[in-house]
C-alpha cells in the first residue's frame, strides 16, 4: 500500500474512536442504557471494576472495539452509568492493573455480547462483502465506513483501520483492474481507434476533441448549437452508442468520469491501454448524456430568446403604428363624415371628394390601417417566420437527436418524423394527416395558405417551439439523456419501488391510501378552527364587506440596548487578514482535512497548506490563480492551479463547510439565535461577463443589456451557510428550494423554511408537507391569495368569504401511492430536486400526478396563510430569518471584490468552484466571528453589564469590515509548508 493510495487520515488511522462530547439526552440513553441483564453480568464483578466493565460492554455493542482511553469518556455517560449501576458519583474509571484480568474482563463482555474475534474467516468473508460492494462502484472512503458497519452487524471485532484499509486497497485494485479489463474486451477495435483519435490535436486545432467535450456551453446562439450539435454527432461516430452501458454501475460510472475529466490527454496517453480506454469509454458515455442535456437547455434557451426578442420588437412595432392608426381613424372618419353629409341629389364623383378630402393622406391612412390590422392579427407571427431562416441553420440537426414521446404525445413524434422525412427527400410537402394541435395559438392564423395547404415555415416554427414545452414538461424526452429521461426514469424503479412502497408510509409519516382523506380533512378542519379562534386577536388581518383586508405588520420586536451593543462589539472586533482568519478557524475546526483527490488518497504536494489557502482565496475573492500567484511568495500559478484541479471542488468544498458548520452549531452562543431547525433560502445575483449557457438577462437589476447569474444559498437561523447553488435568473426560485433541504449535509435537523414570494408553488407547498417540512413563504399580495376548502357544506364562519374555492380531495386520493413514489424518490435523491419539482410544474394541464399535488398544496397553502393572518409569532418568525439571509448578501460582497464584483468566467464548475468558496469563506468568518463575539460579551458580562440572550439574538454575527480582503497575502508567512 503506498502513500498515494491511503485514503484515511492520520486521525482516522490511528484515532478510531471520536468520543462526542455533546450530544443530547436522547442520544445518551439510546447508546449507554444498560438493560436488567446488562446490569447483572457487570454486578458479578468487583465493585471498583464495575464502572470500566459497564463502559467497554456499551463501546463494544455501539462501537465494536474497546475503549484505549476511558477517560476520554464523557463525565454525562460516566454520571448516568453510574446511577444505573447504584455506584457513587466519580471523576476516575478504575480498570485491572493485572493484563490478564483485563483480558479476561473483554473476552467475558465478547462472549456475553455474541462477538467473535476477527480471524481468518472473517478476513475472508470481508472480501467477499468488500468486492461485491466494490463492483457496485462504491468508493474506498465509503467501503470503509460501510465494511465497519457490516462487521458491527455481523458482530465481529473491528480490527485496526489500516487493517481494513489494506483489504479495501488491495480488492478495489484488483476489482478496478477487473472491470477496466472487461470494458477493454467489449469495445470494438473501430472504438478503440476512436479513442485515440480524440487523443490527438487535428489540423489547425490545438485541443483535442477531449478537451473540448469537458466545456460547458456558451449562450445559445446558431454558432453556439451547430458547434455542439457537431461534437454531438462526431461522438456517435465513435460507435460509443454500440457499447453496452450495463458492464459499469452508474454511481461508478460518475465517478471514473469526474476522474478523467481531471486529466489531460497527455495524462491518459500515459496509462496503460486497459486502463486509458475504459476511463474514456466512461468520460464518453456520460459525456454523451451531459451533450443532450445541454443542447435541450440550448435549444430551450435559443427559442425564448428568440421569442422575447420577437415580442419586444412587435411590442415596437405596434406602439409605432398605434400612433400612426389613431391618425388613420381621424382621415376615414372625417372622409365619412364627407360622405354622410353629401346631398342625396347631388352625384358625387372623385374628383368632388378630392377637392374636399386629401387623397394621399386617406390613402396612406387605410395602408396604415390594413398593417395595424394585420399587426394585430398576424404581426407577432411575421415577425416570428423572419427567423425561420436562422432558426433552420440548426433545427435540421437538432430534429434527429433520439426523441422519444410519453403516453398521450405521439401526434408531436409524429411531427418530428415528418420533419426527418422533409428533410430527406422522402416527402415533397406537408402531408393531410400533419398533426397540429401544438401548434401555438399565435401562429394559427398564418397555418395554412389561401389554397388550404399548411405553410411548413408556420408549422415548423410551431413545432420547435412545442418542443420546447414538451421537454420541460417530460412529454418529449431523450432516454440517453441525464436529466431529460422520462420522468418515472428520474424516480425509483420498479423493482426498488416494489421493495420500498411497503414501509415508505411509515418512513414519510404520511397516512395509508385509505386514510389519506380522513387524515387531510381532519388536519384541514383543526386548522381552520384554530385560526377561527385567532381571528381578530391582533390588528394584522379583517374581514371588512367579503373581502381581506391587511394593515402594515408591526416592525419587529427589538430592545433598545441592541443598537448600543452592536456598536460595543463591532468597535471590539479585531482586524485580522484573510489568509489568517482562514489558518486560525482550521487550527479549531480542522476542516482542511476534507480537501482531497477524487480518488481520497492522502498524499499532498509540496507546500500544501499554503497553496490550499491561497486557492481558495484566489476563488472567494474573484482574484484567479495569476493575480494571487503575484500577491503571495513561494506560490506559483502551476501549484494554484494544481491545488484547483485536483483539491478544489464542489465536493470537498461542501464536506470542508459542512465541518465549519457543525462546529458552529456545537458553539454556545450559537444556541441564542436558533436551535439550527429554521432555515431560509434566497438567490443573489451577480453580473456576468463572459459567454455562458447560464447567464440571463435580468432587467430589474442589470437593464435589458447586461446579464447575470445567480448564488442561490440556503441559510441557516445561525446564520451558516448549508447549501450553494449556481442558478439562471431566468426560472423561477422555488424550483430550487428543496435541493438544499435534502441534500443538507450537516448536523442541523432542519424543519421549517422560509423564503420570499418567489421561492413558492403550490407544488411546493406540497413536496416540502410530505417530506417533512414547515414551509413558511412571505407571500407578496397575500390578501389577493385563492384560498380552498375541502367541503363545499361546512360552514366557517367569517372565514367562508375567503374560502371561495374547493380543492379536489378526490385526485389526491386517487394518486397517493404515486405521490409517495415521487417523494421518497427525492428523498433518496435519485434525481436533483429542481429536475423533478422542474418537471411537475411544467406538465400539462391534463397530467393526474400534478393536479394531485397542485390540490394538495392548495390545502397545504391555505392553512399556513390561516394561520400566518392570525399568528403574529409566526409573521416575526419569518421575518427576522429573512433579514439573516438579506443581510448575510453584505459579507459575499465584500468578500468577492476583484473585476468588480463581477463573474469573468462562464464555466459552470469555475463558477461553481467560487461561489462554493464564498459560502465556505462566509462560514468561516461566522465561526471566527461568533468566538470573538462571545468573548467580549463575556467580558462585559464580567464587568457587571446586563446583557440577556433575548438582546444577544439580535447582534449579528456577521460584522465583516475588519476581515481585509485584499492586499499580500501570507505577509507573515504563516503557512504549514
């Protein structure tokens, strides 16, 4: 085993055992109660030996190893062993002097417990688990936590953890070798010299087709789409389609991709051909399926762009002409009111008109006329079919990517055939039978010419743009895709959904199919009435003729000392640089030790430390690699750069601030803001130079010329950041909000959400109800909000007028056991939420699955905004974990301060390397702050000030002006080296 194929860490090698030192009173009596049995092996003992006896029995049963150092213990669980076993208070664990007592002490508590000794049986039967588990592509940092549990199961004693280290590097090298060999046989040799060729700089090219299939898309244009289309096609070409994607796992198959994707060509011509060509058949295979998701994110893109460009210039044209119709109207009018008031005796010839009308001008103004009407009817249309040129440039390509439709959407496979065939030569024109009915409501009027006949320019317009909803809806997918598959394809399967349905109802807490309706109408009835009975209490909400009517909720409750206090502290808070802040909170928190390889091997550079921090720096400040190169000595760009490619990524970013966040949560001051259950979520928007598929216009902040993306972070009622996540500004907010609540990987036991207007559907309301969660919005225009009943023969009261509709009990039950599919599917994320939540919105009116949630959340809604108009707690609740997240929008500015502010790169993962950086670099400055804010509170606090946790709250904890962003770094060369 060398160095570089170590994943565990000096701590983890030889610290096995991390006794907590907090944990709740729930935790203590689940992991060290005695039973009545227990109780009488450990009383057969000695009494002085008791104590040591009764600990090693519980860390043997939770653990599965003895304890080396007992007085590491916690003094809680020594305290409630010893009221278990009726023995004096202590502050020491007495154990046998004598090796022999104490060995024979662990062999009584092995075999009192059921527990054998790891033997060569064992050993052997640890492979076995260990290569089966290995051939399901897990990786060696989870074969080991896992291989620890299967022992603990199995009720073997865990060895040493370079023991099992070992196993687990030996068998993943040699199942590796295995698999890479067996992808090597099944490709063909057409395949093989494929991979070369991609290998390989082509004439005038200086990348390789390698190289260019890891970047991600600029902004859609017809350049843009050709490109990708052709890189699309060139990667068929390879035959990677005949290969059989079933030999490789797909968690696997993920991860051999991320790896290859860190490599050059230079690098893979260095493996050996076994190993070379499997990598890339990996990198191709997923590559393939990214390709598709972005030419459908593209193709989506390019056509509401050109819509909204179309609109805009039609909105143009017809405030143009409006005006010159209001003058149109004037000449017809008076030209008939010449004519009304004509003598009926007298003949009227032209020239008599002509002499009292202007012939130019009435001409000119039914000319206007007849364009204002046509604009009217048929403008947007026209102006939509000048570009059916451009739009044809790729359209052609983009038709023949494998469409598949779902149940109910042949007519458009149908269509997109005919296309195919159009564009053959197999059919001259359109044929009778072309179906229509997607085409758009503004497009009908030109569909078919004067002879009957459809205009395919019309026609197909409209079918690129019904493309466009059906991919968002799922109706049009492409099962060789990664996001866009049929939607039950993003949930469990079958199988996995067989095995699962029958305990899923007591893993959600959610009621049977039977039960579903009896227990939403009595959770609906109960609701009503206590808002009933809260009605009219304070003066937020009334009821004034049938109608809602609101008045300004009272400012938050704030006392007078806070502003006094924050000045105190803010004054206090030392300056401190960066790079010092940073090396300071890992000396407490340790978290460097979660920025590793892929692969989790251990091995590190040459000055490691140094370039690692001045990494993440180059990322959270917007500075880049060759500005921070030149603001720190002994770092060069090749050295930052490797740190970036191999170190620095979204996942050990997370892991790394998931550590500062946990530690947080553990400091005592932060229990005075929140217990870590409230969180909130909110996207902050950046502007964006540089070309990329994730950059939007957004008009509010950034006018109709300059685009932006968007940080979308979820933030913590401790102020802690738990989720990042890079957006578009173009979809709505709350597509995004559950990503963050499921894949939340710290300790905080988040239960109720908040977000603003934006971040909120009825679906959801839904979605966030059946996992688990309080979803509490603030909700713009509230009291213009529908609300449902559940009964139309129920009388509410007062609340009857706002009550106006009736939600459909009926489809929910009907569609239950498929709702809590799709649930514990996002549960146990077999897709990104937004995907799923993304697809649930954009699905047809008639799809029975969104009408169900869509009834459900309409429930959901109605009884949080019941109960929002009667509980001032609540409206404060929210309103003051808003104002943590808004005001934590302060310290990403200050932080992220080079070009501006601004993001000059359209990379997703470069983007998503910085914005991840920023949330870490946030946490943090929380840390460290919250350390030293404690401290000059306890100062005060001895200096006789009365400062209680009520007035504490309300003191942020994220003051960020005396953290120096800018300058030289590591002025005092501080670094580990």
């Amino acid at each position: 085993m060398t160095a570089k194929e170590q994943f565990l860490t000096n701590q983890q090698r030889y610290q096995p055992l991390m006794l907590p030192q907090r944990f709740s009173d729930e935790e203590m009596v689940r992991d060290w109660t005695l039973s009545r049995r227990d109780c009488q092996v450990v009383n057969k003992y000695r009494k002085q030996y008791r104590l040591g006896f009764a600990i090693q029995l519980c860390a043997m049963r939770l653990y599965g190893r003895f304890l080396n150092q007992l007085h590491d213990l916690s003094s809680r669980v020594i305290s409630y062993l010893s009221s278990q076993l009726d023995l004096p208070p202590t502050l020491t664990v007495d154990v046998p002097e004598r090796e022999a007592t104490l060995l024979e002490h662990r062999n009584n508590i092995l075999k009192y417990l059921g527990f054998q000794r790891f033997d060569n049986k064992a050993e052997a039967d640890l492979d076995r688990w260990i290569e089966e588990h290995a051939r399901q592509g897990l990786l060696p940092d989870e074969l080991f936590h896992r291989a620890e549990r299967y022992l603990l199961l199995n009720r073997i004693v865990l060895p040493g953890p370079s023991t099992i280290e070992r196993q687990i590097i030996r068998i993943c090298n040699q199942v590796h070798t295995q698999l890479f060999e067996q992808v090597f046989d099944q490709m063909s040799p057409e395949l093989r010299g494929a991979i070369d060729d991609l290998l390989q700089t082509t004439d005038g090219n200086q990348r390789t087709y390698f190289n260019q299939l890891k970047e991600y898309p600029p902004a859609a244009k017809i350049s843009s789409l050709k490109r990708y289309l052709e890189r699309y096609d060139n990667l068929v070409a390879t035959g990677i389609n005949e290969f059989e994607e079933k030999v490789i796992d797909t968690a696997f198959l993920h991860y051999l991709y991320r790896l290859t994707k860190r490599y050059t060509a230079k690098d893979m011509k260095r493996f050996k051909d076994h190993k070379r060509y499997a990598l890339m058949v990996c990198f191709l295979l997923e590559s393939r399926k990214i390709l598709l998701d972005n030419l459908v994110k593209m193709h989506d893109q390019y056509m509401t762009e050109l819509c909204r460009q179309t609109r805009n210039s039609h909105d143009k044209k017809h405030k143009e002409f409006r005006k010159r119709q209001k003058k149109a109207i004037d000449a017809v009018l008076d030209t008939t009111h010449v004519l009304l008031e004509w003598p009926e005796e007298q003949p009227l010839y032209k020239n008599d008109l002509w002499q009292r009308i202007d012939e130019k001008h009435l001409l000119a103004s039914i000319e206007d006329l007849h364009i204002f009407k046509r604009l009217e009817e048929r403008g947007y249309c026209d102006l939509l079919l000048t570009r059916y040129p451009s739009l044809r440039k790729y359209f052609s390509d983009f038709i023949r990517l494998p469409f598949e439709v779902a149940k109910g959407s042949g007519p458009l496979i149908k269509a997109i055939q005919f296309v195919r065939q159009l564009d053959d030569g197999d059919l001259k024109k359109l044929p009778e039978n072309t179906p229509t009915a997607f085409i758009p409501r503004e497009l009908r009027r030109s569909l078919k010419d004067q002879t009957g006949n459809i205009n395919r320019n019309v026609w197909e317009m409209g079918l690129a743009l019904a493309m466009k909803d059906a991919l968002r809806s799922g109706d049009l997918y492409l099962p060789q895709s990664k996001q866009h598959v049929s939607f039950w394809d993003l949930t469990l399967n079958e199988p996995n959904w067989d095995e699962t349905k029958h305990t899923v109802y007591t893993e959600l807490q959610q009621p049977l199919p039977h039960e579903v309706r009896s227990a939403i109408s009595t959770q609906f009835h109960e609701a009503v009435s206590a808002a009933q009975k809260r009605f009219g209490l304070d003066n937020f909400a009334e009821i004034h003729n049938g109608r809602l009517k609101l008045k300004r909720d009272d400012k938050l409750d704030v006392p007078d000392k806070v502003n006094q206090l924050q000045k105190v502290i803010d004054a206090h808070m030392p300056s401190i640089r960066i790079e010092q802040l940073l090396m300071e909170v890992d000396q407490m928190t340790h978290y460097s030790r979660h920025f590793v390889p892929i692969q989790h091997h251990q091995s590190r550079p040459k000055n490691f430390y140094k370039s690692l921090m001045a990494a993440i720096i180059s990322q959270a400040t917007n500075l880049g690699v060759v500005s921070m190169s030149n603001s720190v000595n002994g770092v060069t760009v090749d050295m930052l750069r490797h740190i970036l490619q191999y170190y620095i990524r979204e996942e050990t970013l997370v892991n790394a601030s998931a550590e500062i966040v946990n530690q947080h949560h553990e400091l005592p001051l932060s229990a005075v803001y929140g217990s870590g259950t409230l969180s909130s979520s909110d996207a902050q928007r950046f502007k964006i130079r540089a070309d990329s598929l994730l950059a939007s216009y957004y008009p509010r902040y950034y006018g109709y010329y300059e685009k932006a993306i968007g940080i979308y972070t979820h933030v913590s009622d401790q102020y802690s950041v738990f989720s990042t996540k890079i957006i578009s500004c173009s979809p709505r907010e709350a597509l995004y909000v559950l990503d963050g609540l499921l894949e939340n990987n710290t300790i905080l036991k988040i239960r109720e959400h908040t977000t603003d207007t934006h971040g909120y559907t009825e679906i959801v309301f839904a979605l966030c109800h059946l996992l688990g969660f309080y979803f509490m919005p603030r909700i713009r225009d509230l009291k213009d909000q529908q609300l449902y009943r559940i009964d139309k023969s129920v009388d509410y009261g007062d609340l009857n007028h706002l009550l106006t509709k009736t939600a459909d009990l009926s489809i929910i039950e009907e569609q239950w056991e498929y709702m809590m599919r799709v649930v514990i599917s996002l549960k146990q994320k077999t897709a990104p939420a937004h995907v799923i939540v993304q697809r649930l919105t954009n699905s047809s009116p008639s799809d029975r699955l969104t009408k169900a949630f869509t009834n459900l959340g309409r429930i959901i809604k109605t009884e949080y905004i019941l109960r929002y108009l009667t509980d001032k707690d609540l409206r404060q609740t929210v309103q003051r974990q808003l104002n943590k997240g808004e005001y934590r929008h302060k310290l990403p500015r200050w932080i992220f301060f080079a070009d501006q502010g601004e993001f000059t790169t359209g990379d997703y993962e470069e983007i998503m390397n910085k914005a991840s950086s920023l949330s870490f670099v946030s946490n943090a400055i929380l840390y460290w702050n919250t350390i030293k804010i404690n401290d000059v509170v306890e100062q005060l606090r001895q200096q006789g000030e009365d400062i209680d946790d009520k007035t504490l709250s309300h003191i942020s904890l994220l003051p960020y002006k005396h953290v120096l962003p800018n300058g030289t770094y590591f002025i005092e060369d501080e670094g580990k080296g």
